[in-house]
C-alpha cells in the first residue's frame, strides 16, 4: 500500500498491510520563517518517511495576530519566549475581533503549508495543527487563572472574544485545506483536562467553538481531535466530527486505546509514551509498548504515534528503531 491507501484503510477499519506510523516534533530553532520551518519539516519527513506529516508550528502563531509577543531565542531546544500578552484585565477580551485567516503569522504558516505540499507532492497525507478557541484565549492571557476566573466572573465578554477567534480560526481551517492539507490536528492543550475545568464548563466554552473551526475543515479527508494532558475528556468528546482521536493512551488516568476503539466507530492514534519510553527506555520498553498498542487494537483502525508531541532530545535512534520495526510488521 501507498501512504494515502494505508490511511484511508485505517480510517475504514479496513486491513492494511501494516500500521501507518507517525511522529512529530518542535524545531524551535527553525520556527521564525515559512521557508526555515518549511524546510525543517520536509528533513523530518525525508529522514523517517512518516506515513503522515502532522506540521508542528511555533505554538504562539494562534495569538500573535491579537498581539501576543514573542522572542525567538534560535538556539535548538528552547520554544519561543512569550513576553507580552494582550489581555492584561477582563475588559481587554472585549478587544478581540475576528482576524483575516491570510494575514500575519496565519499568513506565514499557509505559506509554509504550501512550501511543505510542494517539497512533498501528492502521496503525503498533511495535518495542519490549530488550537482550539479556549486554548488560544488561555494564550492570550500572562496566566490561565485570570482566564478560568473570567470564566466565572465575566461569561459575557469572554464569549464575545471566543466567538471571534473561532470565527476566525474556520476560515483559517478551510485555508489550510486550499493550501494543501488533508484535515486539521484540532488541539485542546491543557484546556479539556478535568484538572483545570469540569465537563459542564467544556461544554459551555469549549465544545460550540471547537464546532465552529472543524465545520470549516467539513471538507478535510483526515481531521483529528488531539485532547492533550492527564485525567482528559475524550470519553465525553467521541462525537466530534472528526477521523481519528490521539491522546496520551499510555497515562493511566486517560482511556486505553482499547477503550476509545470499543466506544467509537473512528480511528486512534498513538500507543507510545513520548516522555519516558520513547526518550528514556530500553529497546525492549519500546516494543513492548508497541506490541501492547497493536493487541489492543487487533491491527484495525489504528495508528502507532506518540500521546503528544516528542520531546526535542528523543534519541533519533529510538525513532528509526521504531520505524523500521513498523516495517516488519
């Protein structure tokens, strides 16, 4: 099978040769232009030959048109400093327009977006990551505290801000799909953990907007829900319309790939711990992980991949032991 065959099989519950496999990672160093960061991908993809190339953009580029600033610092291994944050009080959210999906930094990354479709060509399934609106608010803002407190306090105006980031943010994802993706990598960062908000706060200011944006990728072919951290909301998210779910399966407090793919018709991806056993375990802590993600899954509607994105110090070794074990399957 070729990459976009093994994809849509896996998709379909369909058999497949073997497991599509996919990694992903921050070139921090790389993130100030499209052409360096576009370049930055396209080497990772020809070095590890992914069966899909989900782009990892700066995570700042969401904010920045609302004037989120940021310092590059170029030295591998350190993310972009934040240094400034426009909401500053509660009435600053009342500041937040819907912005043009072609300007600024989202104009730069559609065109990195472009540069990465034409290095790779047509046999390449691409994912363009964006937050979601109530992640992007938590960026707008020096600390989540004042965000969860204006949650409860100033309902009004927080709304007022979350509808214009993700009125912005769907055009923005059918933009992606014009320069050349398959779907989006649609992100809940911290934001759908029960550590930070209850359910019923999800469902009033996460679930109508995260809608919203994935309304504008309804033509992707390849959408997926990312719902990052610990003790997640997955279980209660599964009719989000997307293909695939990719959470940290290996953390006990979340559900077990078997679980999801017990509950839901859609794909899963992931099955390895990107923190320990990818950056610090053994050969053998690897494929046991991998044989465990593959008996849960029986081989169908599965995806092997990291819960998150891997750490920058990932031993390329690691990478390549897992890529080529993949290949023997």
């Amino acid at each position: 099978m070729n990459k976009r065959e093994r994809i849509r099989a896996t998709l379909k519950g369909e058999t497949t040769d073997r497991p599509p496999v996919s990694f992903w990672r921050h070139f921090y160093e790389k993130e100030d232009s499209a052409a360096n960061f576009a370049e930055a991908m396209l080497d990772f993809q020809r070095r590890f030959d992914w069966d899909f190339m989900k782009v990892n953009p700066r995570a700042t580029y969401y904010g920045e048109g609302w004037g989120l600033k940021v310092r590059f610092r170029g030295d591998l291994g350190l993310k972009p400093e934040q240094i400034d944050f426009p909401i500053k009080a509660s009435p600053d959210w009342g500041t937040i327009k819907a912005l043009s999906p072609e300007a600024g930094a989202l104009g730069e990354q559609l065109e990195a977006l472009i540069r990465i479709r034409q290095g790779l060509g047509p046999e390449v399934p691409i994912v363009q990551t964006i937050f979601t609106p109530l992640s992007i608010a938590g960026d707008l803002v020096d600390s989540s505290d004042q965000l969860l407190r204006d949650l409860k306090e100033n309902k009004e105006i927080v709304h007022h801000a979350l509808g214009a980031i993700a009125a912005t943010f769907a055009l923005y994802a059918r933009a992606c799909l014009q320069a050349g993706a398959d779907g989006i990598f649609l992100a809940t960062t911290e934001w759908a953990s029960r550590d930070l908000l209850t359910y019923g706060q999800y469902l009033e200011f996460g679930l109508p907007y995260d809608l919203q944006v994935l309304n504008g990728a309804a033509e992707g072919k390849f959408n997926i829900l990312h719902v990052c951290g610990r003790n997640n909301m997955l279980k209660g998210l599964l009719d989000y319309p997307v293909h695939a779910f990719n959470w940290t399966a290996t953390d006990p407090t979340n559900p077990s790939l078997g679980e999801i793919l017990r509950l839901s018709r859609k794909a899963v991806i992931g099955g390895i711990d990107e923190e320990e056993t990818l950056r610090h375990g053994s050969w053998e802590d690897l494929k046991q992980e991998m044989e465990k993600a593959k008996e849960q899954s029986h081989g169908r509607r599965w995806m092997l991949g990291p819960g998150c994105a891997i750490p920058v110090d990932v031993p390329e070794a690691h990478l390549r032991m897992v890529r080529e074990e993949v290949e023997r399957w």
